[in-house]
C-alpha cells in the first residue's frame, strides 16, 4: 500500500492491490469548503461529494454508486442544530425527517412533510441523561416505552412496551457487583429467565435458562475457549496452529451417537479463511486491508451460497451482492448510515432507518412493487441496544427476537433453534439484530466480529490498537473481555 499526503498531512491518494483512492480537500471561499473534505472516491465507481452551508456545515452529500446519484440533505436550526435530515429518493416524495428539541436537548423526530406523524418522542428522563419515559408512533394511544435504571451505576433494570394497556414487550435484569449480567428475564413468557455465572476473571462459565442449564464453557490455561456444552451436544476445540496459537483450529462435536468436526484454517494476518464442516464449508476472502470481500458456502444448511462485499476509501461496506442457494441475486447498497437499497429480481426495497434517542427507533419500507408500498415499523431494544421487539405503526406485533450470550439468533421463547417461519418475518423488516448490528446467515458480521456458533472471531481482534494474533485476547475478546463482558457492553 502506498499513501501520498498533502504538505498538510492530509491524505490525497491510497494505492493498494483493490485500486487507487483519492481525496480533494476544498479550495474555494465562496463555496464555504475552504479546509473542508469536498470529495472522496475510490474502487468500483463509488465516489462522495460533500457540499457545505454558509457557516461551513455539512449540507449535502451526494454519493456515486450503482444506479446513483443517491443525495442525503441536511439543514440546521437558527442555533446551529440539525433541524431536518433528508434521505436519497426511492418512491413518492423522499422521506425528511424533523428533528425537536427542549432546551436544547433532542425530544422529538417527526416526519417534515406530515408533522402529526411523530416517529419517537422523550417526555421524561433521568439525570444521566437516560430515558426514561418515550413514545413511539403518533398513532393513538402510541407506544409507550417506560424504562428504569439503577440509580448508582446508570445499568437498565427493566424496559416495557405497551400499547394502552396490551404489554408488547416487558424485560427485566440483575447485575451483580462487578457490574455483570446475572439474569435477564421476559416477563411477557410467565417469567421466563436465564442466569449467568461467571468464575473469578469474570468470564462467563455457564448459564441456565428456566433452572435448566442451557450453556458451560471451560477455559484452558492461556484464557481461550476449551469446551462448550450447549443444546445437548460437548464441543471440544482445538488449538494446533503454530502461527495462530490462539486461533480455533478445530471443533470436535458429540451429539451422543457420531462425533463431529469442524475444521478452521488462517492466513497470514490471522484472517479465517476456511471452516470445513461435516454438512457444509465456508470459504472466507480478504481484501489487503483485512476486511472481507467474498463468502462462499458449500453444502445446503446456509441460506446463502456466496456474499460479496464492497468498501469505499474509508472502510465502510457500501455494497453486499448476496446469492441465493436457488440462484437469486440481491443487492444491497449501504447509503449514509441512514438507507439501504435493497435490490432482489425486478423489485426494489428502500429501508429508511430513523435513528432516535439511543439508537434506531423506527424503521420505514418503501417498495417499488407489493404490499404494503410503504410500512413504519418501531424497534425496542435490550440492555445491549439489542433489537427485541418490531411492532407495526399501530403497535401489532411482529416479531420478538432474542440473541444468545455470543449473539446467535435464537426462537422468541428463547429455544436454541430459530424457526423458520421467525426468520422470514424477522428479515422483513430487518437484518440488523444483536447490538443493532446485521446478522449475515452464515453466522458474520462486520468488522470480524463473533463467528457467533463458536464464541470467537473471524479475525484476531485489535490488542493495542494493533491485531495481533498471537495475543491471547487475540481471539477471544468476546469472552476475555479487554472492555468487560459482552453481556454488559455494546461493542
């Protein structure tokens, strides 16, 4: 990789083996830029331009990519906060939200176009600053989210979602002194609830579900995983990689009759390239920057055959071209944090994403073909930022989704097994999940996060600000936590 700098220091061209990126820094007073980013470009045809106000704020950006131009406008109130944000075009007018504030803190996000329809709104919280009382939907009565935390240490204690006095969503959690996760409990299940315990590095050690144990992980003297029971089946891991000593080599599984394995291979920067498994393989490419570019998967169990990935010149995934096992294509094109365009045959979905209070609130669909041509839908979330539950405009449930310690999606009753039929009505809202992030079907999530069936990650994770994957946090971050628990914290 070879960088070329302003006398600045600012960047001005990144060549790599995926082609050459480029910066250009603004020049011109009159366009209030002078300083300022004006446009950034990269691999593949993707390209932002960014405009700015007469106070030198970011006004517009305005992003090159397949089918593009897509545009994100912003405007600010006479105090120099944002006033309205407005999404690229997909069908009918574009959405433009609202945003209200008391005193200057954000209270309210509304649609600019239609002001009676409120998507979020805070009436009351507490002196950190946490919510304590908000209303989603400007359908009547809405739904109510009442929340409480302790009042030491600022943990979520319980969070419910009503609509009048139907309960949606009703959660309730313990911590113990170090600040873990004992129980978390569903209140809408008869009291459903699942214990944690952890040994004396505060690393989980087993978990029940109902008083029945549903989880136990054994460690070996290094701190990586050495034995998993879960589901009704012993995993045994193994660690032979002499250039990866605390990469997962292989995973041994006994379900009492055959034992099983999976298989795991590393390139050179500690990047898992191949699993190999007794129903299926995955086969993981990485771009010279170590982020993933192609996932291919052989064998029947995955939904997906093969996902490739695009990054513009700041690392960000803008583009995922997904094949079906059946051979059906969808794309999907990453706009802005806010938008995604997704693309599957001769029909187009623009999921608006609506980000409110301490994360993504509501969510509206629009279709090029089908019904409904347009839904909002409105996301509660876990002590994670998790989401939980998705309900319809007027508060009709959805869909209720739970996550296993490592993140895996499992039933609403909290089985281990997701149902079928759950998954289809999850993802037709959304992918997003575990910590709000997009669950992949073949157990992936960006960033080289937990390859969640096995409690570790894809990549050796960064120790120092470098990745090194011959540390021992290396690859299991997600048990050893640098940062606490992953129970406790959103990573």
């Amino acid at each position: 990789m070879a960088r070329r700098p302003d006398p600045l220091g600012r960047p001005l061209t990144r060549t790599e083996p995926e082609g050459t990126s480029t910066w250009t820094w603004g020049t011109q007073a009159g366009l209030h830029e002078i300083g300022q980013l004006r446009q950034v470009s990269g691999p593949d045809g993707y390209a932002e331009v960014y405009d700015y106000d007469s106070a030198g704020r970011l006004a517009q950006t305005t992003i090159t990519a397949d089918g593009g131009p897509y545009v994100l406008k912003r405007d600010y109130n006479a105090a120099g906060m944002p006033d309205s944000l407005t999404y690229p075009a997909s069908t009918g007018t574009p959405l433009r939200v609202r945003y209200g504030y008391d005193h200057g803190l954000l209270n309210k996000v509304s649609d600019y176009d239609n002001p009676a329809t409120v998507f979020w709104q805070l009436n009351t919280m507490d002196a950190r600053g946490q919510a304590l009382d908000e209303t989603l939907g400007s359908a009547s009565p809405g739904i109510g989210v009442i929340s409480s935390h302790d009042p030491l240490t600022g943990l979520l204690e319980s969070r419910t979602a009503s609509v009048g006095s139907a309960v949606r969503q009703d959660l309730s959690f313990s911590w113990d002194a170090g600040g873990n996760l004992k129980t978390r409990t569903d209140h809408t299940q008869g009291g459903l609830t699942e214990t944690f315990f952890y040994d004396a590095l505060n690393r989980l050690s087993y978990s029940q579900r109902a008083g029945m144990q549903n989880l136990a992980l054994g460690y070996n003297a290094n701190g990586s995983i050495a034995s998993r029971l879960e589901g009704g089946m012993s995993y045994s891991y193994q660690y032979s990689n002499a250039a990866h000593p605390h990469a997962v080599s292989e995973v041994l599984h006994d379900c009492g009759c055959d034992c099983l394995s999976d298989t795991y291979a590393y390139d050179a920067n500690g990047n898992m390239t191949t699993r190999g498994g007794a129903t299926d393989g995955r086969t993981i490419s990485w771009s010279s920057y170590d982020l993933p570019v192609l996932i291919t998967q052989d064998g029947v169990s995955s939904q997906f055959a093969s996902s490739q990935f695009a990054y513009g010149p700041n690392r960000s995934r803008w583009k995922q071209v997904a094949v079906y096992s059946a051979s059906t294509t969808e794309t999907t094109l990453y706009l802005g944090g806010v938008m995604e365009k997704v693309t599957r045959g001769a029909v187009t979905e623009w999921k608006h994403y609506i980000p409110a209070g301490a994360g993504t609130m509501a969510l509206q669909v629009r279709k090029s073909a089908g019904s409904p041509a347009s839904a909002t839908y409105y996301v509660t979330g876990d002590h994670l930022g998790s989401a939980t539950a998705v309900m319809q405009a007027d508060g009709t449930l959805l869909s209720q989704l739970s996550f296993a310690a490592f993140g895996t999606r499992r039933g609403s009753a909290w089985q281990d097994q997701l149902l079928a039929a759950e998954w289809t009505t999850i993802t037709a809202t959304t992918r997003r999940g575990f910590t709000g992030h997009e669950h992949h079907p073949l157990y992936f999530r960006q960033e080289g996060r937990p390859a969640r069936d096995i409690g570790v990650l894809l990549q050796s994770d960064r120790v120092g600000g470098l990745r090194k994957s011959s540390a021992r946090e290396a690859y299991h971050a997600s048990v050893q936590r640098i940062d606490q628990t992953l129970l406790r914290f959103s990573d």
